[in-house]
C-alpha cells in the first residue's frame, strides 16, 4: 500500500521527504526537483525553514500536476492565535506557489512553562486551522510536537487532529502519546526518522542492517512503517532518496523490532515544555 488514509478519508503517501536544513536557493531547488523525479510525491515543508520560496520553484519546476503532490505546511511559534495563524497560512501558500495545502500543522505547542494560557492559545491557533480546512483551503490538518497533555485539551474541539508530527526513530518511541494517537485515529508522523543522520553510526543498528543486506537509513525507514509511522527522510543526495524509500522487498522481524525500539544512546528530543524557541 502506498498511502495511509487520514482519518477524514484522505490520502496520504507513506513516505514523505524532509525539507528543514535544505540550504535555501539553488540546493533546496535542485533537492527537492530531485526528489519528485525520484517518485517522493509528498513533501514536508514549514514557514520556520525558510525556504519555502525555493520549495515553490521546485514544485513548479517539476512538471508534476499539484493534484498528484501532498504538501505539508506549518504554522511557527512566532504566529500562534487565529489572525496571526489566518496570515502565516496565506504566506507560505504565496511562498509555495499554490492556493491550497494538503496538510497544515500547527509546528509546536504553547506550553504551560512559556504561557499561563497556553491552553487557550494552542485553542484559538486550532480554530484558524478549522476554519481553514472548513472553507477548503487545506485538505487536512494537525499538529507537531504535541505531546498526550497538550494533545488531550484539542481532543475536545469539533474537528480533532488528524496527524501529529513527532520525533520518532529506533530508540524513541513516545509511548504515551502514541497511544493517545492511536486511540484517536490520530496518524504519527516520524520526523527525523534516522535520528538527524547521528543514528545511522549505531553499532547495533549497523549489525541489524548486515543480517538484512539493506542499509541503516532503510532498517530505520522500514521500522516506521511497520509502527504505522509515517517517516520523512530528508536527503540531498539522489542515491540516499531512491534508498530511503527503497523498503517494500523486506520485513523487520518481531524482536528486531523489538530491539529498535529501545536502541540507547540518541537522547529523548525536544521536549515542547522545556523549549526556548
Ligand atoms: N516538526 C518538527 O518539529 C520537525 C523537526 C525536525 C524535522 N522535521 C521534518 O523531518 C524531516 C527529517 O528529519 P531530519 O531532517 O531531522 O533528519 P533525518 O531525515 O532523520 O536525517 C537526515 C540526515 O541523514 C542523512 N541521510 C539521509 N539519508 C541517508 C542515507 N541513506 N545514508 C546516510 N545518511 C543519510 C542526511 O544527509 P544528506 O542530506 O547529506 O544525505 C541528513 O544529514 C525534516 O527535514 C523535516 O521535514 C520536523
């Protein structure tokens, strides 16, 4: 199966490619030009990686209908509340040449550490959201870096997440908020699905990998699909794209998985309320 399906009946491929730290200019065109060619039809942008404008010049350089193209958006911390949320959505549909989006997510939660109101902040940038995909401007919408205690107060709106984009790779696994999500028919996101690239020097990951014949960026890649993940890895390179989603020929067996998930030594992420940004 190519595609997950949101829990509003859209589609959605089930690998997607990264887009943060793709220098802006002709290096984030050529990238992501070259990605289409190599089959991606789904891409992960966000206003906050400033580089939109060159995301746009790819898509449209591509040659490949919109239709056929999934493109996330996300709205940044700077942007939170309804009217600033309304402008930032309409920047990065200017910025990426389109006048609609497949997906917008909202990039981080307001948190109780940085905001006394967090709750009601997190609720109103949500109701910009609604209404964006109530007037048919996005196909879908969610949220990223939301953790269950900030994902637990939207779950009370009229129209819930249907994505949550998270840090998830062999060794971080998030448990509780997955299973809120689960619970929900929320879809996971994994961002860094290889760990920023810092995973891929792992000495077990490297022996799982041998015994597969295949490479640790697919071991990782392979592993988030069989958590019903959906990964999105980020390469400048045309041979390490065509790998990233080179993963239908094989399967994780049940205790390599199972070793993966508690691989040591990568940290536990960002955590939203301890962030600065
Ligand atoms: N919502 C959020 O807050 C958030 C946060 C972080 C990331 N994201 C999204 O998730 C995407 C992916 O995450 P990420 O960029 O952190 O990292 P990633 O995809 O986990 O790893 C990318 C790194 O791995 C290297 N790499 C890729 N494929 C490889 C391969 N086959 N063999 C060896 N090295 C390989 C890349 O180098 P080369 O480019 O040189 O190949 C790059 O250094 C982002 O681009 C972004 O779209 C979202």
């Amino acid at each position: 199966m190519e595609n997950y399906v949101l829990r509003n009946g859209v589609e959605i491929p089930k690998i997607g490619y990264g887009t943060w730290k793709t220098p802006d200019g002709d290096t984030c065109i050529q990238a992501v030009e070259t990605a289409i060619k190599t089959g991606y039809r789904h891409i992960d942008a966000a206003a906050v990686y400033g580089n939109e404008v060159s995301v746009g010049i790819a898509l449209q350089n591509s040659g490949v209908e919109r239709k056929e193209l999934f493109i996330t958006g996300k709205v940044w911390n700077t942007e939170r509340g309804y009217g600033r949320t309304m402008r930032a959505f309409e920047k990065t549909c200017k910025d990426l040449q389109t006048d609609y989006l497949d997906l917008y997510l909202i990039h981080w939660p307001a948190s109780p550490s940085q905001y006394k109101c967090w709750k009601e902040l997190n609720s109103e940038t949500w109701e910009a959201l609604t209404d964006l995909y109530k007037a048919g401007k996005v196909r879908a919408i969610g949220v990223s870096n939301f953790r269950r205690r900030h994902l637990l107060p939207l779950l009370q709106e009229e129209i819930i997440p249907m994505v949550n984009q998270l840090q998830l790779h062999p060794g971080m696994t998030q448990d509780d908020t997955i299973a809120l999500c689960r619970e929900y028919d929320i879809l996971p996101e994994a961002y860094s699905p290889l760990g920023n690239g810092k995973l891929l020097n792992s000495d077990s990951l490297r022996m799982i990998a041998e015994r597969y014949g295949k490479s640790q960026a697919q071991i990782c890649v392979k592993w988030s699909i069989q958590h019903g993940f959906l990964p999105l890895p980020k390469s400048l390179h045309e041979e390490r794209m065509k790998m990233n989603r080179s993963v239908d020929d094989f399967e994780l067996k049940e205790e390599d998985m199972k070793a993966l998930d508690v691989l040591e030594g990568f940290g536990t992420g960002n955590d939203p309320d301890q962030i600065t940004f």
